[in-house]
C-alpha cells in the first residue's frame, strides 16, 4: 500500500494551505478493497426471494430518479436470479403439440 506524503500533511494535500484556485484537478484514488457483494445465485430460493424484493425496490427508486440504464440492470439481474425456473405450459383451445407456443396473445388458454 503506497503512501503519498503529500496526502497526509495536516489531513490536507498542500498541508494548511487551501488548494490553489485552477480551471481543473487531478485526484488520484487509491482501491484499498473490494467486496463483490453477496452470491446471490448460492442462496436457497426463499432468501433469493427476500434479496430479489429489496433489489426490486432499489431498481424501483433509481427508476424514479430517472437513472434508467443501472435500473434496467438491476431489474435483469433479478431475472436472471430466477432463470432456472421452468415458464407455465399454457394449451390454447385446439393447439396441441409442438406449435402451442406459436399463437397469438389474444388467444386464451382451455378452461
């Protein structure tokens, strides 16, 4: 881990003196950890569904802050949590075998 003497002079980067007034900066940051954050896919499937409503939530608010794209991916991440999860087979009234996932949307399923 590297120390920058300049960093550390008076908790300031010149020391007490105020930084000098200029039309841009350099910060240099240094990463001193990461946490991935959890594995959600090794979760048993009731606490998948517990961090999944809170990710919901938080893509609900970055959606209301209008920060579309990062909401987009969380909403995608929730899906990808549940991807193994078998869709509904859904017979249409005279559609058998291959060909029932080729109808039409307003097409209603056998009562």
């Amino acid at each position: 881990m590297g120390r920058d003497v300049s960093f550390l002079a008076g908790g300031l980067p010149f020391g007490d003196q105020p930084l000098p007034r200029a039309k841009s900066y350099t910060i240099r940051v240094t990463l001193l950890d990461f946490n991935p954050g959890p594995d959600a896919a090794s979760f048993d499937e009731e606490d998948r569904l517990t961090f999944a409503l809170r990710r919901k939530a938080e893509a609900n608010r970055l959606f209301k802050e209008a920060r579309f794209r990062l909401s987009r991916r969380r909403y995608r991440d929730i899906t990808e949590l549940f991807h193994h999860l078998d869709r509904p087979k859904v017979k249409a009234c005279g559609v058998t075998g291959a060909g029932w996932n080729k109808i039409s949307p307003e097409v209603l399923p056998c009562k």
